[in-house]
C-alpha cells in the first residue's frame, strides 16, 4: 500500500506529463512533510499555514478560482479538524476543494475540473 507522499509524487508525475499545459501549473507546498523544528518554525514565520491542503492548480473554471486537493492514501487517512475547517474556508471563497484517496482519484479529479467551461 503507497503512502500519501508517494500517491502525490505519482499524481505529480501525472501532470507534469500531461499533453494539456494547464495540468502542469499544478504545485503543493511542504506543509506536512516531516521537517526539523527550525525549519518549521521558519516556514511558519514565512506563511506556512496548517491545513491548507497539498495541492493547488491555479486554472479557473465553471466559475471556480482555481482547484485544491487534499491528498490522502488509498486506505486510511482522515482529515483533522483545522483541514476540514480550511475547506470549507476555500469552498466559501470560489474555490473547488476535493479530498482524493490516492493518485488515480486525484487525476480523475482534475480531468473532470479541466474539462468544466470557463
């Protein structure tokens, strides 16, 4: 069974090799990667914020702003309060969140995002 950080490196893969270039404007940020005590401390000086989910793709459609994906593993893996509180922040504001159970679900995900009209 993957873990959520190798279903998110194959997700990533996934896009990156997409023939729409759009895909590919897809990025996380590290929150939730295992890191020393100063460099999360640095990376909460910086904006770092607990919650928000692993990804974004910063393209707009069907009146959305943009798309956000929580990533989990396939089997397991719940969201904590403060991620299911951040969610439902980004929904109120436009924006189309989606937790995935895997990488599969993820680019089934975005596929159908991407397929919405502006």
């Amino acid at each position: 069974m993957l873990t959520e950080y190798e279903e998110q490196v194959l997700l990533i893969k996934w896009c990156w090799n997409h023939p729409n270039i759009k895909v590919r404007k897809i990025y996380s940020h590290l929150n939730g990667m295992r890191t020393t005590v100063g460099t999360a401390i640095k990376a909460r000086d910086a904006g770092a914020k607990a919650g928000t989910p692993d990804l974004f793709l910063p393209v707009a459609r069907g009146g959305y702003h943009g798309l956000y994906i929580e990533m989990k593993r396939q089997k397991g893996g719940t969201l904590s309060a403060i991620q299911k509180d951040t969610i439902e922040s980004l929904k109120e504001e436009g924006y189309a969140v989606y937790v995935c159970k895997g990488a599969k679900a993820a680019s089934e995900v975005i596929t159908t995002y991407m397929s919405i009209d502006r």
